[in-house]
C-alpha cells in the first residue's frame, strides 16, 4: 500500500512539474531552422556543433566533392586533413571548401597603414582582388602598411612571399556566404577547433585590404561576430592572411 501511494505522488508530481515547466518557459527553436539538420551519425569523425535545445541534431560542414571541407588542416604539401598527420607540417585552416582559401596560422596585431593617403589611394585604385590589392599596397607603401607587409612577406614551409594576402572585402563576402547551410559563427567555430588542437591563436577578426573611400580614413574591418565595421586606418587589429590552394 505504501509502495503504491508513493507511485500515484511520484505520479502527481511528475504532472504539476510538466505544467508548471510548460508555462514557464517557451517552446525552444526548431533545431533545422537553426541549420541542425544533421546527427552524429552523419558527421562521424569531423568536428561537430550540437544543437542547444536537442543535442542529438548536431551541424557539421559538408564535404565538398573532392572531400575538402571548411575547418580541414592545410599542410605544406597542399594536402588536408579533419585532424592531425603526423610527419606533416600544418600551414593553415580551411577557411573555404569551394573558393579552396585557407587562413594563416599566424595572425599579428598591426596598424593597416602608418600613412594615410598613399596608402589608401593603392588600395583603392587597384580592384578587388585581394592578392593584387595586397601587392600594390605593398608595392606603394611597404612598411607605412603594416598589414599589408605582414601578409604579403608571410611565408611557410611550401609557400613563398607573395602567397598570401590581406583579404579583399569583396572577397571575404564571398568566403563567408561559401559557409552554406550554417551560420557563419559555427563555422568559425569549426575552424576555431582545428587552430586549438595546433595551438594557435583563435581567429577573431580580419583587417581588409579595402577602404571605405579614397578620402576616408576608414578600412573595413570584420570583427569577432564578423559584422562589417568601418575602422581607422592606424588602429591596431588582428591580422590574419588568406592563401589559395
């Protein structure tokens, strides 16, 4: 008797908590409007972000077709890889599986120009491909470019001087809407794991190789959320450098 009168209080219980949960909170999101559309299942062995209201429906980046994927290890022998190889020499992150762009590993907090107008005036006059824009500010400025500098000059084990750039606004666009079904901050997360396990700073933010005008004293700069901002060109900010592959 007694065991069955703690069953129906257990019973009673479990219904006054389901109501009262019921009107204190609001329905949680739908996991696939959030683009959580896959399960663990579907992602065995890639770096995976679980949905906050059902762990079981996770998002990871789809292969491209020739296998590449947004967060794989860049080595020196232009291969990549989700996880570590041992005996190979990581020298960037897939930043995007279709344009085939890796991030440096390296980033370095630098002003994008000690000299206003040249420098600007390059960078505006020379299209909106990061790699040339990137080279004619170098070429213009040198080291009143900062920014500039550190990509252009950035070199690794299998790349040479000239290899990386400051990406152009136009071009980050582009690599962010390559993120597809996700929102571009799980992606950065998926890339963000792949730097951890190297031991590399976290990207957080890209100085662009692109001013607001030719008469403005502000560069575009995209931050932590990756909202486009307009900066100061003799700020000091992360830069980070982007390389074909």
């Amino acid at each position: 008797m007694k065991q069955n009168l703690n069953m129906v209080m257990t019973g009673l219980c479990l219904l006054t908590a389901g109501e009262a949960l019921a009107a204190a909170c609001a329905t949680p999101p739908d996991c696939a409007s959030l683009g959580y559309t896959m399960t663990t299942a579907d992602c065995s062995g890639l770096n995976t972000i679980k949905c906050p209201s059902d762990p079981a429906k996770v998002w990871c980046d789809k292969p491209a077709e020739d296998g590449l994927r947004i967060g794989d290890i860049l080595y020196s022998d232009k291969t990549t890889s989700p996880a570590l190889v041992s005996g190979k020499t990581p020298i960037g992150i897939v930043i995007d599986a279709i344009g085939r762009i890796a991030v440096s590993l390296e980033e370095k907090t630098l002003e994008w120009a000690k000299a206003k107008s040249s420098c600007i005036r390059a960078a505006i006059s020379s299209g909106e491909g990061s790699w040339n824009r990137t080279k004619i500010i170098y070429d213009v400025c040198s080291s009143n470019a900062p920014a500039a500098e550190f990509c252009y000059t950035h070199k690794t084990e299998g790349t040479q001087e000239g290899d990386w750039a400051i990406p152009a606004m136009n071009d980050f666009s582009k690599i962010m809407g390559n993120c597809k079904e996700a929102k571009w901050k799980d992606c950065l997360s998926v890339i963000n794991q792949n730097l951890n396990k190297i031991n590399k700073p976290k990207l957080e933010g890209f100085w662009t190789s692109t001013p607001v005008t030719e008469y403005s004293s502000n560069i575009y700069y995209y931050e932590k959320d990756f909202a486009r901002l307009y900066q100061e060109y003799d700020t000091f900010y992360p830069v980070r450098c982007i390389t074909h592959f």
